[in-house]
C-alpha cells in the first residue's frame, strides 16, 4: 500500500472505527487505541493515538497482509488539502524522517480537518 520508493497515493475512504481496531488489534500495544481508519478495495490505513498503521492485503485470498507501522514521531511535516467544489477528494501528505513523502488520497467525506488535528497532538 505505502511504496515509499514510488510515494505511493493511496485512495482511501473514512470506516467505522470497529473495522480498523479489528485489523490492527494483535498489533496494538497497552495504551494504544484507535482514531480513525480509512479504507480502500482491501486495504486500510489506521490511525491510532501513537503512530499510523497501513495494512496493505496482498494475494488471492488476501489471508497475506503487509503492516507498515509510522509513528508519530518520525513526520517532520505535513500538508493537507481539503476538497472542493469540484476536486471531491483531499490530499494528506506525510514528510517521514530518512522516508520521504507519503500521500494520502481521502475522499471528500473525510473529516480532514479532524485528522489533521489528531496528527498535530501527535506530534507537537
């Protein structure tokens, strides 16, 4: 999901929380909790109050998933572009120390403006 050699987009639509907690839970540790999951065909991106946890599926079964883990701690910056009138989509784009860029493409139903906040108490 997140090819950091290509600066992969990712196209992702806003799901309930219970979906994202239920991908990632094995991986969470204590005092880790989810803020918000958005999904794409068969991946997710899930964002949890200590780092973003992408979930790429992989074969035929999709039984095979690639976790990328980012902590909060590793964004240097990043930029948000909300959607508009006629651009329905809004653009995240993550600056990871020794990574480079990462974007996101959420669709325009997707509380950006919240996620962007979350990310700020992050990593402020």
């Amino acid at each position: 999901m997140i090819d950091f050699n290509n600066k992969g987009l990712v196209k992702l639509k806003g799901e309930s929380l219970k979906y994202g907690e239920n991908a990632v839970e094995e991986l969470l540790i204590d005092g880790e909790f989810v803020t918000g999951s958005y999904v794409s065909i068969r991946d997710r991106v899930v964002f949890t109050n200590k780092r973003i946890i992408s979930c790429n599926v992989q074969g035929l079964t999709g039984k095979k998933v690639d976790y990328t883990s980012i902590p909060y701690s590793k964004i240097q910056t990043y930029s948000v572009e909300t959607a508009g009138l006629l651009d329905l989509d809004a653009e995240l784009d993550i600056w990871l120390s020794g990574v480079g860029v990462v974007r996101f493409e959420l669709s325009g139903g997707a509380n950006v403006k919240a996620l962007c906040k979350n990310i700020s108490e992050y990593i402020l």
